[in-house]
C-alpha cells in the first residue's frame, strides 16, 4: 500500500499543542508551526483502524497491557534492532519524560549528580531540577559538519562523583545516531566510575540511511545491568497523545525499585487505546514507517539543498535521524533569542530556539520536518525572505 504523506490535514482545533498552543507559547496564534516533535501525518490505517475496532466495544474500563502487546515490543526491537529483550525486563510508563522523573526519584538521592549532554532536549533539565538533583554538564563537542561527545571531560566529571547520566540516542536535537564505538567509551566510563545510564531511545526507529541504531543495554550483559532503555511507538507512528512508553531494566532490583514508585503514583495502568496502538503499530507498521523515512529522507535533502542555494548563512548540521533539523545559523551574527522574535513576529514561523536546548544551543535553532513538503517549501521560502531583510539591514 502506498501512503500519502503528501496530505494537508488541518490540526486546528483539535486540542492539539502544535497548533492550539502557539498564542500560549508565542504570543501569536497565526504562526506556521514547525516545533513540537509529532507530525503533522496520518497514523497508520492499521492503527486508526484497530482504535475504531476497539472503541466500537463501548466499555472502556479498567485495561492493562497484555502478552500480545508485550510481544509485539520484543519481536519489534529483535527484528528492528536486532535486540532481544526478556519479557521480564519489560516495564512501563505514561510517557519517557515521566519514567525519567520516576526512575530519578526511585533510584537516586536528593542532591545526587546527574549529567546531561547539552544541547540536549530541555526536558532533561527540568526533571533533573524539580526532583531536587544536581544538574551537571557534560556538553557536547561541536566538530565540523555534526557532534561528539567529550568523553574526557565526562571523565573528570564521574571522578567527582556521578550518579547517573541521560543520554538521547538518537540525540535531539543534533541529529547523531551514536555508534558501537562510542557508545561502549561511555559504557566503560560508566562501570569505571559506577554510574547509571537512563538511555532516552525515543527516535530511535526514525534513522536515516547509512546510519543504524543501537540501544547501549544490547552491548554486553554489564551495560544492561546498569542501563534504562526508555522507548514509545509515539515518535515512530504519532502517537503521541495516547501516552504509553516502554521502560526496560534488565537490573531486576533496578526494576523492582523503580516499580514500586510507578505502582504507588497508580502510573501503572496504561491507556486502553494506547496498548491497542502500540501492539499493532509494532506488529504491522513497519511498511508504513518504511515509506515515512523514504518521505523524511527527501525533506532532509530538500532543506539542505535550499539552504545551500538560498541561504548560505544557514548551514544544516548533517542528521543521522529523527524528523527534527538543527540548524547552524551563527553566520547570521544574531543570537537565538532574537532570531526567534524576528521569525515569530516578521516571518510567522514557529520554530524551537537554540538555547531552549542549553546555552550550548545560541545561534541555532530546530526545525520539525515532519509535515507535507509543500508546507515545509512555504517555510523555507518564508525563511528566506526573512533573511534576506535582515541582510539589507
């Protein structure tokens, strides 16, 4: 079956954060958004479908998440990712963002050190800071066309102490798809040194061509020991507001601390809908996604093109996945925070600025490319225009 990803769907009105939410987070309402990671496409028909099948039986009571659906999420990262996952292992939460909090406040201590590596997504720090741990920097080293980790600084840093580190892989918002080489450096520094790894995995079904994901627990039997894998179909299939995320801790007492906390906040549960989106997305979604990433792939190409034809003073950090476009715009000699209110207020755009993503983030911005090429053409050129004023300036 051929997808159409081509499709303009109007999202107004549908209490939907992208698009109902832009006077709330901008200031104005009649902005072309490119911000919130979800897309602006349809579901695959396998979902909508097995949703509409479900909702027809009108009792909607208490769920849980059965085998089947289990299953489905280890038959997916063995054949996707080549991981196999034991059943045991398996746990959950309403989202990645909330396990990062439960797994925080069960398996560290107020005041703990927990790092991240800006410019990183900006969740990372408020969960850090609300639950009363010490946030510590570890940022990422900017190379010529992509980014590294720096590695001898995470070591300096882990000699002082480190609890645990959040990682994003594939990372957002620059785009890397960490490698088996890099990830096992950080393993090493992690047994060294005797700090978890919480591994936000959320896009990882969303990697471009020549680029392959690995989940860091998949490595050896020691890394898993020390890993929480956090994944969801809501990036891969936009699913996103039926809140239901995979935890996976192979550590068993890990698992069963982190539990306790998630059954005493009654988080437990799940959603009804999102357990039927999750099973049949992971078991007959992959042609869809197939075509999304051909789809993906194309406006990642297109951007680049553009920018280099139109404007050069923007420049693409190259991606390796996720539908989310970190854009060098230092060139243009204007920081991140009065870009935004340039593209905001002259060009109508809605973008995420850099220093949303940590200090490490001024000079460039982010921009979601998952939406139909014809709209993402009217940002560009839109873009462009906009810039071309600031250089008559």
């Amino acid at each position: 079956m051929k997808y159409n990803f081509d499709k303009i769907i109007d999202r107004k009105n549908t209490n939907s954060v992208k698009y109902d939410k832009l006077e709330h987070y901008f200031g104005k309402e009649d902005l072309l958004p490119f911000w919130v990671a979800d897309t602006d496409f349809n579901v695959p028909d396998c979902i909508s479908n097995a949703i509409i099948k479900r909702a027809e039986h009108a009792i909607y009571g208490y769920s849980f998440r059965g085998k089947d659906c289990i299953l489905s999420v280890q038959n997916w990262l063995k054949n996707r990712h080549d991981w196999e996952v034991k059943e045991e292992w398996i746990s959950s939460s309403p989202g990645v963002v909330t396990a990062l909090s439960l797994l925080l406040m069960s398996l560290t201590e107020k005041g703990d050190k927990i790092a991240v590596q800006p410019p990183v997504y900006h969740p990372f720090f408020h969960v850090i800071n609300d639950t009363e741990r010490r946030l510590i920097h570890n940022p990422l080293i900017r190379t010529e066309d992509s980014y590294e980790m720096d590695f001898e600084h995470l070591e300096q840093l882990a000699k002082d102490g480190l609890k645990a580190i959040i990682i994003s892989n594939p990372h957002n918002p620059v785009g890397r798809v960490w490698t088996k080489d890099e990830l096992l450096k950080l393993g090493e520094i992690a047994k060294k040194y005797n700090f978890l790894i919480i591994s936000d995995e959320i896009h990882q079904d969303l990697i471009y061509k020549n680029h392959k994901h690995i989940s860091l627990a998949s490595l050896s039997d020691d890394l898993a020991q020390r890993t929480i894998t956090c994944i969801a179909p809501s990036k891969t299939f936009n699913v996103a507001g039926l809140a239901s995320s995979v935890i996976i801790i192979p550590n068993q007492q890990l698992k069963k601390t982190y539990e306790k906390l998630l059954c005493a906040m009654h988080l437990d549960a799940g959603n009804l809908f999102g357990h039927v989106a999750m099973q049949v997305g992971y078991e007959h979604g992959a042609e869809w996604l197939d075509q999304l990433l051909e789809y993906l792939q194309c406006n990642v190409d297109y951007v680049r093109e553009f920018l280099e034809e139109n404007i050069p003073e923007i420049k693409l950090v190259n991606p390796e996945a996720t539908y989310l476009l970190w854009l060098d715009c230092r060139d243009l000699n204007i920081s991140s925070e009065k870009l935004n209110q340039i593209l905001i207020n002259e060009a109508g755009l809605a973008l995420n600025k850099g220093t949303t993503f940590g200090k490490e983030g001024n000079g460039y911005m982010r921009l979601n490319i998952g939406c139909p090429k014809s709209m993402l053409t009217k940002g560009l050129i839109i873009l462009q225009q906009t810039v071309n004023q600031l250089k008559k300036l």
